[in-house]
C-alpha cells in the first residue's frame, strides 16, 4: 500500500513538472508580441515553437534520452542544446550549409525511429546523432533570425525553448513508464510517421 502510495505521489510530482514546462513553453511562445522584445529573447523562444518538425525532434530527443537513462538523459539533451547553438551562431555569421531542410525533415523520420525500436548506442554515439540534427536544426534557427534581431538573446530563447521540449520529452516517458503505460514507443512510430508525411507534403 505505501509503495502504491508513493508511487501515485511521484507520478503526480512528474505529471505537475511536465504540465508546468508545457505551459511555461506554451507562455513563452506569446512573448514575441510584446513590443518591448519583438526580435529579441521572445522572439528566439517562439521560433522553434513555430515548425512541427522542430517540436517533433526536440521531444524525440527527451523519449529517446530517457528510453537510453543514466548519463544519457541529460548528456544527450545537451549535446542537442550544444551544437545547436553552434549551427545557430555559424549560421548568423553568414555560414550557409545546404539540404539543412532535407537534414531537419530526415530528423523526424531518424528520431521517430530510435525511439519507436528503443535503439540503444553507446553514449558517445547517441550524443553525435543527436548532434549532427542539432546542427541542421540551429542553422534554421540562425539564418531566420530577424535582420535587426539581438543575436544572442535571440539564441538564449531558442535554446531554452528548446531544453524545455526536451524536459517535456523526458517528463512525459517516465510519467508514462510510471504508470505502466507502453506508449513511448509507439509515440516514437507516430514522430516517425508524421516524418514520412513531412516528406510527402
């Protein structure tokens, strides 16, 4: 009885962090209207809140880190978080890489994958895959960045907005496992698909 007890406390503790990262993203996605931040920190944190296939991956990226645990589960995010900065900087400094949509389109396909299959990797090589999206990811953030933008505080939006969705990921796969609810793979096979019909249209 105590165990259920405290598992049911800890499922509602997990549930709460997820719902409160999910609203402070979804708050932070208004603050680009603000007059005061039109192309600055607001501005930054909306725009990966504004593509399908961003908000896929970044997601992707916490099931799959939590389906990999230990180490994984914040190693990975940041990896993420880490070279996508990099592709965004690069990108604002005139850098100019091709197929970044293809790259981006073929994340959502890669990552709906490893989590539908619960791929596992050693570290190392689970942080480059995630890396080498995050570049192509970063580069799109970098090179739509609005010409009078504040470059870095548009950066530091983008990559909270980003370290939420991942935290949300996360949330939502041990809320899941909590409870004894086998989704998250089969959340991962609807990225996957949904990455196939990105491809299509």
């Amino acid at each position: 009885m105590t165990n259920r007890v405290n598992g049911m406390k800890t499922i509602s503790r997990t549930l709460w962090i997820s719902a409160v990262l999910l609203l402070f993203t979804g708050m932070g996605a208004q603050a680009h209207v603000l007059p005061n931040d039109v192309h600055g920190f607001g501005s930054g944190f909306a725009h990966p809140l504004h593509g399908l296939d961003h908000i896929l991956v970044m997601v992707a990226v916490g099931l799959w880190a939590a389906q990999l645990g230990g180490r994984a589960r914040w190693l990975v995010p940041a990896s993420f978080v880490g070279v996508m900065v990099l592709g965004g900087t690069l990108a604002m400094a005139g850098l100019r890489v091709p197929f970044t949509e293809e790259g981006i389109l073929l994340s959502v396909l890669v990552l709906g994958v490893l989590v539908a299959v619960a791929a596992r990797f050693p570290l190392t090589a689970s942080m480059a895959i995630v890396g080498i999206f995050a570049f192509f990811h970063g580069h799109s953030h970098g090179t739509e960045m609005p010409a009078n933008a504040v470059g870095y505080a548009y950066g530091a939006g983008f990559a909270l907005a980003t370290a939420l969705l991942h935290a949300s990921g996360i949330g939502m796969a041990y809320v899941t496992h909590s409870v004894r609810l086998p989704v998250v793979r089969w959340a991962g096979a609807a990225i996957a698909l949904a990455g196939v019909c990105l491809w299509a249209f």
